[in-house]
C-alpha cells in the first residue's frame, strides 16, 4: 500500500516538473519571438486594431473557461504583454468573473448532462469529484480552490452544489483579485523588459502554484 502511495506521489512530482519545464519553455519562445519581431512593432499592430484586439483576447479567455480542455493562462500572459498591466488586468479579471459566473449558473439550471457535453466526460469526473468536496461549508476553500488552476472546473462543480449564488459571488471576485495580477504582471514584464515586474510576478505565482498543490494533496484531487 506504502509503495502504490510513493509512485502516486513521484508521479504527480514528475508531472509538476514537466508543467514548470513547460512555462519555462514557452517563456523563453515567447521572449524570443518579442526580440525577433521588436516591442514597437507589435504595439504598433496591436494599436492599429483598436477595440477588437482587447476584445478578441476576452472573447478568448472568455471561451477557455467555459470550456476548460483549452488553454487560459496563455490569454493572461498576451493580455499583460500587449496591453500592460493596467488594461491587461480589466479585460482577464472581467472575461473571468462572467465566464465562471456562466459556468456557475449552467450547472445549476441547466444540471450534469448540460455541463457534461461542453467539457466531456473526462473533464466531468474532475467536475464531480470537486463538488463532492463540500465546498459550500467552507468559504475559504471555495476561495482557494477557485484561485488555482482548476477555477473553471470549480466554477461548474460548485453550480451543481446548494451553495447560493450570494456566496459563490464574493469568493470568485476574491480569486479572481489574488490569483490574475501575477500572471498578467508576468506578461506585462516580459513585453516592458522590467526585472522588477518579472521577478515579484514570479515569486507570486510560485506562492500561487505552493497553494495549488497543497489544495490538491491535501484534497487528493
């Protein structure tokens, strides 16, 4: 029993190295891609396009969340890249607040079969194995659960719950405030060439990723 439980564990350690491997990877083709292309150059496209490209990157997050086999930290990282911070964070923490809130609100009237079609059933076990966490007795959980990586499937677990709307509410808005300025921070560092940005973001995140993991040990998730 002893043994299955150190492979379980190595397992998710090695996975969770594979992940970090991973951002490394992709921050580093992102930094290239910025110095071949040139930071000017690409605010310059950006701006050519007005209102469509802060909505395009909402629409994208937007539609990340509400189906959550796509990737979404990528669309935090672009928001802070090319639009900075400031507008980087409005358009996440609001493409966020009304995807999970839809999220929410299709489990709870719509159900398990609804919610079942537009995230699959691989994606639907996690779904159901975090509502029977019984978050709705534990607001801080709920808070917590909801600022790591699996927000979007926390947001349909907790819809098929009897938690009230007034109380999802508050604890989304909370995540969404903790848990988006890092990622958009990183973003925005990368694209202003800012040490200062890039390495309080990255110890933010790390914090972030600490929680997640000990949310998900400790929950067995």
């Amino acid at each position: 029993m002893q043994l299955f439980s150190s492979k379980s564990i190595l397992n998710k350690f090695r996975v969770n190295i594979l992940k970090l491997i991973l951002v490394v990877i992709i921050l580093i083709g992102l930094l290239c891609v910025i110095n071949l292309i040139g930071v000017e150059d690409i605010k310059g496209n950006i701006e050519s396009l007005g209102l469509l490209a802060p909505l395009a990157i909402f629409i994208l997050r937007f539609t990340s969340v509400i189906i959550p086999a796509l990737p979404s930290t990528a669309y935090s990282l672009l928001a802070g890249g090319i639009f900075g911070f400031k507008q980087g964070i409005v358009i996440i923490c609001l493409s966020d607040l009304f995807s999970c809130s839809i999220s929410f609100f299709i489990s709870r009237y719509y159900g398990r079969e609804i919610a079942k079609k537009l995230i699959g059933n691989r994606f639907m076990d996690k779904v159901e194995k975090i509502s029977r966490k019984h978050l709705e007795n534990n607001f801080f959980l709920m808070t917590g659960f909801l600022m790591t990586g699996l927000f979007d499937f926390v947001s349909y677990a907790i819809g098929l719950t009897k938690t009230p709307w007034r109380k999802f509410a508050p604890a989304l808005i909370i995540s969404i405030l903790l848990s988006n300025p890092p990622v958009v921070a990183l973003g925005a560092g990368l694209l202003q060439g800012s040490k200062v940005i890039l390495v309080i973001a990255l110890f933010c995140i790390f914090l972030l990723a600490l929680i997640s993991s000990k949310l998900r040990r400790t929950n067995a998730l």
